[in-house]
C-alpha cells in the first residue's frame, strides 16, 4: 500500500476550524479575564508522547492555555493506549476519575483517542459507561480534532469518529514538551502482525513520510537549538518500502546525520528482520548517530520465535548483532523480552537466559506475556501459568540486573557527555541526565543545567544509573 498524504486543503481546512474556535476563546478570554485551559493525559509509547504534542499544538492554536491539571480545564484530551489490557484499564480508571470535574463545569469537553478506541469494544465501553465523554476519535483522525471539536460546540452532539483512513497528516503545529528533547515520527502503523501485538490492528499498516518533510523538520529542531531528536516509527527499519522508489532507513538517516550543528539521533523501534549492515555502517560512520541499538529480540528460542512470527531465527539476530560490536565496539544494546509467551517451555525460557548471556544487553525492557483480545497469540493452546510465568521473569530480571551491574563498572573513571535533564524526578537533590547511549547519569549541580551538556566524570555504577561529578 503506497503511502497517501492528505491534500493541502484537508489540513486547511483543520486550521479553518482552529480560528473559528481561536476567535470564540480568545473573546471569552477578554470578557472573563483569563483563558480557557486545555489538558492533554498521555499513555503508552514515545508515538503516542509525538501525538500528544500534535494535540497540544492544535489546542494552542485553537486559543488554549495549555495546563498540566485537569481541574479547572475546558478541554480534556486523553491520549490511550492498547499494547496491554493494563494500559486500558489504568486509561479507563483515569477517565472515570474525570465525570466530578465535568460536573463542576458543564462547559467541560471530554475527547479519547488513541489506540485503545480504535476497538470497537472499547469505544462501546466509552459510549455507554461514560457519558460524559464528548467525543471520540482514532489515531487516524488526530488531524481532526479542531473540526470534531467545532462540531460539538456547535451542536453538542457525541460524536465518535473511527475510520481508518490512515493518510499522513502534514503541517499541523506541534507544542514539544521540551526545547532540547525532540521526537519526530518518520512513519507510522506496522505491516509485522506479530502473533502477541495489537497494533497493526490499532494503527493500521505502514505509511511513511516524505524525506524532504522529515529533513526539514529535523533541520529545524536543530536551527531552534534541540540537542537530542528521536526518529519515530513501530519499525523504522522499514521506512520508504512504501514509497515506490529505492531510499531506506539508512539512507535517511545518513542525510539527517549531514545537517550542521551540535545534536544527536537517536531511533526506535528496529525489528530485527530489516536491520542491515548498511545500517550499521551508517551509524559507526556518523559522529551525530547515537551509538545505540535498540533491537527487540522478544525470545532467544527459534520455536517460539517462530509462533510468534517474528520473520527471524537466533542465527539471523546475532550475525547483526556481531557485525554491530565489530564496527562499534563500544554501543549500547538494548532489547524487548516476552517471558512466559503461549507453549513456553523451560527449554526455550533457557534459550532466552541463553542470549542475554551471549548478548549481554546494556538493559532490556521485559515483559509477562498476557493476552490481547483480537491477537492470534490470546486463542493459543498451552498458555503458561502465571506462577511460571512469575518465576521465570524473576530469573530473567536477576540475570539480566549482574549483567548491567558489570557493564556500567568499564564507565567507572570515566569522564562522559551527559545531557542534563534537570532535577531528578525520584530524587530532586541531585541532576539526572543521559549519556548518548541512553544510560542515566545522576550527579550534583545547579538546575540551570537542564537543557545543556556536560561533562561527567564517573565516580560510582549501579545496576541502573552511573554516578558522578561534573568537571570543565
């Protein structure tokens, strides 16, 4: 399916409802003496973070304060997500806790979007047990929040907006969380269908930007200053597939490593079938590369690879993975892990604790398998105990937390560029920052450091932090 882009008229339009709403706020704001407040709840991935901040733009745009309470505000846009029934329910809860604020103020609009109302189920749970939702709207329809919004101010109907014209929606203004941090999405939706994963079926299947859109936006980020940018996709290794012509991944990200200035890239997600060695070389090649792989292995069993139709065996991800510390011999390696998947047997749990060993990942977000209503894998036969389960992630999680610990001791000394995210969030008397691998870095200093890098010489390493003191 050859990537579609809405026409320029579709998004002037967007930007027609926008001034119209802009107009009404910005009266209520003369007569009243303050502004309308818009709150935008995020769950889930760095996809649904970039599309918050789409969200936020065009309620900014549309005349809003944005607040970071939802209690005195006019707009409440909750962003969801639906990678595990956990992340619905915590979304649900969230929403529920919401109804005494809309009774408070009548006046109160109430939207959910996301990927978890892309489900019919769910979007059935909003329209009859939680009326006080105004409107809905799928990760496809992000573009129309300012007409879905015009509309019920208009007319006060709910309204519920789930089609799946999965079109890329360019030029929508953008309100980022940080002025140093950046993410920037190169595509979007998934064409894997991995046996366990809802989101193919969420956010439909792949459709990549433009290069010239995402090189001007980066070239931009770093014009304004941004220090580290993100590229986002389910499956960045798969970008420009859908475009019709022969430019990869690679090829865009060695073009954005050409842009002038002081910054990193960093990327997410890889799958492991469409990492190459172009890449590779792209990154050992390219000082403004994070030297950072993110490569989920999700099992170190062919088996279970297979039922979860992964598209690779272990020989297929430790050749890249060789061929990774052959050219980088100092980058990070992260991954995904699922314990516990449907038909699990100790043999293939060893073959995971196995590649850890052989790997030795930098860190690894890992995972209890639980069923998602509508994957493939949630009607499999031999579904693991949870007592199993439990035990096996405990083992995972001992292993995998000697290894880290081991790591992080070859960084002791050493002084490191960390880019300072100002005060720690569980521990606000010290700074906390990210070396270019991702890893945390705690240490003294003033708090107007944020935003800027350092050099941190390394006095201490635990399992997940370092530890240290700025020098000059």
């Amino acid at each position: 399916m050859k990537t579609k882009i809405l026409p320029t008229e579709a998004i002037k339009r967007q930007f027609e409802y926008m001034n119209v709403i802009k107009a009404e706020n910005d009266r209520f704001a003369l007569e009243n003496g303050f502004r309308k407040g818009a709150f935008v709840m995020t769950f889930g991935c760095q996809q649904n973070e970039a599309d918050s901040e789409k969200i936020a733009g065009m309620a900014e745009s549309m005349g809003y304060e944005i607040i970071s309470s939802p209690e005195n505000a006019y707009l409440i846009v909750v962003n969801t997500c639906a990678i595990r029934e956990h992340a619905e329910l915590k979304a649900l809860s969230t929403i529920g806790q919401y109804k005494h604020i809309k009774q408070k103020n009548p006046e109160l609009v109430i939207a959910v979007c996301g990927c978890m109302v892309t489900q019919e189920h769910r979007v059935n749970d909003i329209k009859f047990k939680y009326p006080y939702v105004d409107f809905v709207f799928s990760t496809s329809a992000i573009h129309r929040l300012p007409e879905l919004l015009s509309t019920k101010l208009v007319r006060g109907k709910r309204l519920y907006c789930t089609d799946e014209d999965y079109s890329v929606a360019e030029g929508l203004p953008i309100r980022r969380e940080s002025d140093y941090r950046a993410w920037v999405s190169i595509m979007y939706g998934c064409n894997n269908f991995c046996t366990y994963c809802i989101v193919p079926y969420v956010r439909g299947r792949e459709r990549s930007r433009r290069k010239e859109d995402i090189i001007a936006e980066v070239r931009q980020l770093v014009a304004e200053g941004y220090k580290d940018i993100t590229l986002l996709g389910q499956n960045v290794n798969s970008y420009g597939k859908d475009m019709g012509f022969d430019y990869d991944f690679a090829d865009l990200l060695d073009e954005l490593a050409k842009i002038e200035g002081d910054y990193v890239l960093h990327f997410m997600t890889s799958h492991p079938k469409d990492a190459t060695k172009k890449l590779v070389d792209v990154i050992a090649n390219n000082k403004r590369i994070a030297k950072q792989f993110h490569l989920p292995l999700q099992s170190g069993s062919n088996r279970i690879l297979k039922a979860m139709n992964r598209h690779y065996q272990m020989d297929r991800y430790l050749d890249i993975v060789d061929y990774m510390k052959e050219k980088i011999p100092d980058i990070v390696i992260t991954t995904d892990i699922i314990v516990g998947f449907p038909g699990e047997t100790e043999e293939d749990f060893e073959g995971t604790l196995n590649a850890l060993n052989r790997v030795r990942y930098d860190m690894i977000y890992s995972f209890i398998y639980s069923p998602r209503k509508g994957t493939p894998a949630a009607e499999m036969p031999d579904q693991v105990p949870q007592d199993v389960q439990s035990e096996r992630f405990r083992r995972l999680l001992d292993l995998q937390n000697e290894i880290a610990y081991e790591i992080n001791q070859k960084y002791l000394g050493k002084t490191i560029r960390v880019l300072c995210d100002g005060r720690s969030k569980n521990n606000p008397d010290v700074l906390c920052g990210r070396t270019e691998g991702n890893k945390i870095v705690l240490f003294d200093g003033a708090a107007e450091n944020e935003g800027k890098y350092l050099n941190i010489k390394i006095t201490k390493c635990e399992t997940f932090a370092l530890i240290g003191e700025i020098v000059q």
